[in-house]
C-alpha cells in the first residue's frame, strides 16, 4: 500500500506577538489582587471579633470554602 502525502499549497507565516505594555496590564492586575484579598478575607476571617456583617450568614455561604483551603471554622 502506498502511501501518500499532499504538499502545503501555501507557506505558513509566523507571526510576531507584540508584549503588552504594563501600563495595560497595571489597572487589571491591581483590581483583581485587591478582588482576591477581600474573597480571601471573607473566606478566612469574617467572622468573630473581626465581623464587618452582623450575623452569620457569610460564614454560612463560605463554609465549604473554609474547610476546602484548610481555615479553621468550629
């Protein structure tokens, strides 16, 4: 059995990827540090004496999350 193979009709062209100036950059990555901050804040320590939410309820919507990143809740 012969085997065979056709040849590219056309020349693949490489493409230079130009880098992203850190002024694009800067805006997005100081909004999602302080983003993840106040997630980790809620996860880890709304609750007790240092509870800016009366009650609850937080605790309860990230309870799960607690246990999964190793936070002590009980």
């Amino acid at each position: 059995m012969a085997q065979s193979t056709a040849a590219p009709t056309t020349t693949p062209t490489t493409k230079t990827l130009t880098p992203l100036p850190l002024r694009a950059i800067a805006p997005w990555a100081v909004f999602f540090g302080v983003l993840m901050l106040v997630l980790l804040y809620f996860v880890g320590a709304e609750q007790g004496a240092t509870a800016l939410v009366s009650g609850e309820g937080v605790h309860e919507w990230v309870h799960d999350a607690r246990h999964l990143l190793g936070f002590p809740c009980h």
